[in-house]
C-alpha cells in the first residue's frame, strides 16, 4: 500500500511538473493581457477554465504563475542547502557543534 501511494505521488508530481514545465505549448493565451470584451466568460473551448474581471485567461495564469512557483521554491531550496553546506564545513572544520552552540545560544540570550 505504502509502495503504490509513492509511487502516485512522485507520478501526480512529474506530471504537475511536466504541464508546467510546457505552459506555452499548452496555452496560447498570454497571461497578462487584459481583455475587457472578455470579462468573466465562463469555461468554453477557447478559455478552459473561463476569464477573470480584467478577460484574462484563468488557464493561462495558473501555468505560468505555476512556473513562477515552481522557480521561487527552486532557489529557495538552493540556498537553503548552499548555506547548510557552508555552515556545516566550517563548524566540522572548525570544531565540530561549537558554532552551532553559540549561534544557539545567542537566539536564546536574546529571548531571555
């Protein structure tokens, strides 16, 4: 049970990532542009999940702001292991746990 709730999981992932990863193939309706003939139509086969109050295509803006999601959680991620890796090579190199006692330490001075 364990092994195929992963497995749909990583799958439902990799196809999120692959529709977002292809949102100008899939859309091809600009996300940005406001088109006041168009405001709030409903689904139809022109706009698949209809327009918002300024006509634009409501497909279109959860693609691409998908994208941007998608690349913000990237770069955080990445710093996050650059700056753990950086911070672990010094205090081993240093030390050992040391710097991270007194970093600690001053978090709970200041609370005190």
């Amino acid at each position: 049970m364990r092994r195929t709730l992963t497995s749909a999981s990583l799958a439902a992932i990799l196809l999120l990532l692959i529709i977002i990863a292809s949102a100008p193939l899939l859309t091809a309706h600009d996300p940005l542009e406001i088109r006041m003939d168009q405001v709030l139509q409903p689904p139809s086969g022109i706009h698949l999940i209809g327009t918002d109050e300024l006509g634009r295509d409501v497909w279109a803006r959860l693609l691409y702001g998908g994208r941007i999601s998608l690349a913000v959680g990237f770069l955080s991620m990445m710093l996050t292991v650059f700056w753990g890796v950086l911070l672990g090579t010094i205090s081993g190199l240093a030390g050992g746990i040391r710097i991270e006692e007194k970093r600690s330490g001053a978090k709970s001075t200041s609370l005190a």
